[in-house]
C-alpha cells in the first residue's frame, strides 16, 4: 500500500496554495488511518481466516509513505490454485461499461510506465531495461511458475486506452485486488443515501431550527431528504458533477423549486445574521428613543418615517443609511444611485425609489482626490453632484456630546508632554478600554508613525521586529521594463494604507486592521486589536473594538500581499506583510467619525485640508482631556483651513 497525494482527506485539510509535500504530518496521518481500516479488513477476513501477519512502513526521500503487509492464512484458505489467485488478485484492465469506478482507479493510479526503448530515461529503466520486468508477457489465464510464483492473467484482446500519446494494455498493469481498489469509491450510492439519510440530514434539522423565522416551523422528513439532496447535488455541482450521474440516485425537486430557495436563503450565514432579531423589541427600543429626542432629532425621524411609508412596499430594503457621506466622492454616490435605478427599474426616481438617508458635516473632511486641486475637491464633493437639489436637508445644530465646561489650558511644548498626558502610566498594564478611549492625532502619516514609535518604546515588554517581502510585480500588464530595484529601496516606500516593511510590535500592544479581512468576524479596515501573540507567519491577536458580538474575540492574522493603487506609486510594488499598523496613533482623516475621552493633537505640521482641525477638535467630549503641541514659532496659533464655496449655501449655525 501507497499513499496517494491525491487522496480527498490530504487536498482538503492543505491551504490553497500548498502541496502535500509541504505537510508530510498530514500525509502521515492520514496513511496510518487508511492503513489501519486495511489492517482492520484483513484481520476480519477479508481474504480468509488471517492467523498471523508482519507488516513494515517504509518512508523514501524520493517518494511517499508504503507499507509491505505478509499475510499468514489458516490452512484451510491457503491459496493452492490459479482459480484462487483470480479471486484474489487481477492484472486486467476492467471493463469501462461495468465497472466504471475501477477502471478510474486502475488506468489512474495501477498502471506501469511509459517505459522501454521509446523512454530510456524513465525512473525504472536500468542498462536499457525496465527493472521492474514491465511489458509482462501476455498470458490468457493466470499459471503458476516453477518458482512457486504465479503468472497472472493478461488476455492480449483486453480494453486498451491511450494517455499522453502512449496506448496501455494488459501487460503495463500493476497487479491489484479490486475489492480493495473501488472500496473507497461507492459503486451503489443510491443504496448509501436510503442508509444514512437519516443521519447525514440529521444536522441539517438542527441547523434549520435555530435559523430565525424558523424555530417553530415543523418539516417533515421527506422535505429535509429533498433540501439535502438539493445541498448535495450543489456541492457535486461545484465539481462539475451532479446527481444524474448516478442514475439510481433520487434527486432534489430542483434548484428553482420555492421551499429550497427559502432555505437557502435562511441557511446563509450573513443573512441568518441580517434576520437575527427580535422585532418586539426594537420596537420597543425605538419608542424609548423617540421620547428622548429633542425637537430637531423628531423632526428627521418624523420625515424619514414618512418618506418610507409612502414609498414602494414591494422591495425588500426600504431605508439605506450612509453616513460621514461628505467625504465620498460624487461619483461614487451617482454609481449607486444609477445602479438602483436600473435594478428597480425606476430610471426616473433617485436611487430607485429607496429612502437614503446621508449623514455628516461639511465642516469636516472632504473626498480626497490624489494630486487635486482646491477647485477639484469642491468639485468632487457631493454639494456639487446633479443629486444636491433633489436632497431634503435638516440641521442638528444642538451639541448632544460635548460637556460644558471651562476654559482650560491645552497646549503642551514637548511631545513627551503630549503623549505622557494621553497614554499617562502607559508602562503597567492596562485595560482593553484604556487604549479604546485616547488617540493621538497628526496630518501626515509619517508623523504618526513616529509619535506610533515613541510611544512603543514606553510600552513594557520585548520588540519583535517583523519584515516584509517587497518586490516588483513583474506580472504586471501595462509594463514589465523597470530596473533590478534594490530590496532596500522597496522597504523604505512608505504608502498611506499599506503596512510599513519594517513592522515593529510588542505582545500587547494596539494595532488596528487595514484590510477588511472578514467583515462577517469583525475583522475590518479600522477594526482596533491588542496583540497576544507575534509568529513568523501570523500574529494572535483579540479584537477590543467594533460589533460587541465580537468583543474579546481572538483571531488570526496572516501575512497577506498587498499592492498600492497604481496612481500612488510609479512602480507596480508587492510588499506581503501583516495588514496591521500600530494604534496608539492616526491620521486626522482616519480619526473622522470616532469619537474617545482623551485626544492628543500634533500641529507641529499645520493640516493642509477643509475641516481637518475641524475633526481633530471634535473627536473629544470635553476641554480638559484635549491637548495640542504646536511649533514654538506660531505663537499659539495654527493654520485653519476652510473652503467657503462648499459651505456657501449649506445654512450652517
């Protein structure tokens, strides 16, 4: 026995990617199971009443696990004849029509070759001669040898077939038992289905019931059968198989029928999630709400209920919410309301009929436009789209986070002195929510960097330094023609959104996520984590921000390979690394729609953006947990910028 690299259970535990030879653990495992159900066959008696056997394995640089198995019969089922070895042992390839299975088991794996005169440099050949004897003789029927070995029995008019331009016949097959080459291929699985249906759709029942809008619906066993059926042939599907393959398998009412497109939809995981919800009680919660509202809040619920009740009840979502949409390009905003258009076929109503509900200020930041202009921001944003005046504006100009309180001094002279306020005693260890609740904000992303560093080093524990692999996507289709960059170089481009080559962490420290890797998991562009563990290939790590389904949440981090857009660099650059950066710092930019307690500003670099000082000030909920570090020089001032045209018109108080 062999193993085969090939077998189902080693190809589905490897990573896309990877062959069997790089998990020999996996391959061993499974060897030694199979081997064992073989063991276990023969010892039953499988070939007869088996007294004794001595069995080694054998493990080969060169080639995969075997094993040699001697097999001791009682004397009553010796092997005494050829009669006997036919019932044993065969060396014929089987008939197509009749035994399908086999006959892809043995023109697939038991046949010898191309070896001979035409391939002289083929593994077995030794002085010009196959060592392994191979083409045997033609024999029509099996004989015994004068060694006491037998002949086995090739017809020379037997199936023949062609592969590679080379046609087998009886003499290149490697003798086989065919009871143990089709077992582990089903010749009647009509016959496993009426077994175990029962047992195999006994989990899709218990699935099914704790699927919202499903828990009190009784089903009865003929429909989980067909629902099964119907999962099973979509999984042969995927193989380029189905069930009417199998012409005694029954099959499904059909991937149309309306029970399986239900189901289907309810056994989706991410829409299980969208339904999971008690409609008591967030009706409940609404009216709660609803009184605690001021005069302005009533006002935009009021209108936004309204334009949703006198809108079509016949699609499914009635009400999209966009918020911090003055940061979006109105290209984007125009792409979706057109693709709403056609889908609802409803060319004439914005966004389909759909109620959209767009949320921000313009006092904040603006779509960035690589190399823009002023006059191209403008133009980008959504105040300048053909969208603006078919938009109902209302205003919440009443502060519902900021406390009142005094004025207070907030300027610090050093950086020591900002970072020692946010991050104060940031030596012990300290909560998950200590990290949550304090940031350092800076304008450009190499300053963030920086103050990310100075304050890793006050962080307690050891540096683990992780480098990337930069290179140059030679795969690339527009041009191919750049020059043998050195690896240096590479490292040394640092571009907004893409983790630096030179990662520096230590176990416990916050980093936050710059991909969106499983949304369904919490794990998303902007998602905040501490680390709990640092290995060559992932970093363990547990989520702290975000969804509180997936608060504590430990998670996985592999290396991903990541590419700038090809405006940001004039080279085609893979750099694969962890997609994290450090979190006790970010950009202005990226800081837009949080909110925490203690905020550090660095205006050593004046902002060059509308609404940036805007949003650096507004992140915090009161005065005196604000600090800002500006250049000596500037004589307690700083530069604001403002684009009066896109706020002209806005009625802003």
């Amino acid at each position: 026995m062999t193993a085969n690299p090939n077998w189902e259970e080693i190809q589905s535990a490897l990573l896309p990617g990877q062959t069997a030879s790089d998990h020999p653990d996996i391959v061993a495992r499974v060897f030694k199971q199979k081997k064992k159900a073989l063991v276990k066959g023969i010892m039953n008696g499988l070939f007869g009443n088996c007294v004794a056997r001595v069995d080694t394995n054998e493990f080969q640089k060169r080639g995969l696990f075997h094993t040699h198995i001697l097999i001791f019969f009682h004397s009553l089922d010796k092997i005494r004849d050829a009669n006997h070895v036919d019932t044993i042992v065969s060396a014929k390839i089987p008939d197509r029509n009749t035994h399908p299975v086999l006959y892809d088991v043995v023109t697939t794996v038991m046949m010898h070759g191309p070896c001979g005169d035409r391939f002289p440099n083929a593994r077995c050949m030794v002085n010009g001669r196959c060592s392994k004897q191979f083409p045997k003789p033609f024999n029509a029927e099996t004989l015994y040898g004068e060694d006491g070995y037998p002949r086995y029995a090739r017809p020379e008019n037997g199936p023949t077939f062609t592969k590679a331009g080379f046609t087998y016949d009886n003499r290149w097959v490697v003798p086989y038992n065919p009871y143990l080459s089709a077992s582990c291929n089903p010749s009647h699985p009509e016959r496993l289905w009426e077994a175990w249906r029962h047992k195999i759709c006994d989990d899709l029942r218990r699935q099914l019931s704790q699927i919202p809008h499903y828990q009190d619906r009784q089903f009865e066993d003929h429909q989980i059968y067909d629902y099964g059926l119907y999962l099973l042939n979509n999984i042969l599907m995927e193989f380029g198989d189905d069930l009417t393959k199998f012409p005694n398998m029954p099959l499904p009412n059909g991937p149309d029928d309306d029970g399986h497109q239900r189901l289907d939809l309810a056994n989706n995981p991410i829409l299980a999630s969208q339904l999971e919800y008690d409609f008591q009680e967030l009706q409940n919660r609404v009216d709660r709400s609803y009184q605690q509202f001021n005069h302005e809040q009533k006002a935009v619920y009021d209108a936004v209920m309204e334009s949703i009740n006198s809108g079509n009840s016949r699609i499914h979502t009635k009400v999209i919410i966009w918020d911090e949409v003055p940061m979006q390009h109105k290209h984007g905003i125009l792409a979706v309301d057109k693709c709403l258009r056609d889908l609802l076929e409803k060319r004439d109503c914005p966004f389909g009929g759909i109620t959209v509900v767009f949320g921000g200020d313009f006092r904040q930041t603006l779509p960035v436009v690589p190399q823009g202009s002023r006059q191209d921001i403008i133009d980008a944003s959504l105040c300048r789209s053909i969208l603006w005046n078919q938009i109902s504006r209302f205003y919440l100009v009443q502060n519902m986070c900021l406390e009142q309180s005094p004025e207070t001094d907030i300027q610090c002279h050093t950086m020591d002195d900002l970072t020692n306020f946010i991050y104060p005693d940031i030596q012990l260890h300290q909560p998950d929510q200590y990290f949550l609740d304090r940031t350092v904000l800076s304008s450009r992303n190499d300053e963030v960097d920086d103050i990310n560093d100075a304050i890793l080093d006050k962080f307690p524990g050891e540096k683990h330094v992780l480098m990337g692999a930069d290179s140059i996507d030679l795969d690339n289709p527009h041009d191919n023609n750049y020059p043998p960059y050195p690896v240096e170089y590479l490292n040394s481009l640092n571009v907004s959104g893409l983790p630096l080559a030179k990662l520096v962490l230590k176990v416990g420290c916050p980093i936050m996520l710059l991909r969106n890797l499983d949304p369904s998991e919490g794990l998303c562009n902007g998602t905040r984590m501490r680390v709990l563990g640092i290995h060559s290939r992932v970093l363990h790590c547990k989520i702290i921000s975000g969804d509180a389904r997936f608060a504590n949440k430990e998670v996985m981090i592999p290396r991903i390979q990541l590419s700038p857009s090809a405006e940001t660099l004039p080279i085609p650059l893979k750099r694969r690394q962890f997609p994290v950066c450090l979190a006790f710092s970010m950009t202005i930019n990226k800081s837009q729609g949080q909110s925490v307690k203690y905020v550090g500003i660095n205006l050593q670099t004046s902002v060059f953006s509308h609404g940036q000082l805007y949003v650096a000030f507004s992140r915090c909920t009161s005065h005196h947990h604000i600090r800002v570090l500006l250049p000596q020089q500037y004589n307690n001032k700083t530069v604001n910028i403002v684009y009066k045209e896109v706020l002209a018109g806005l009625d802003l108080r």
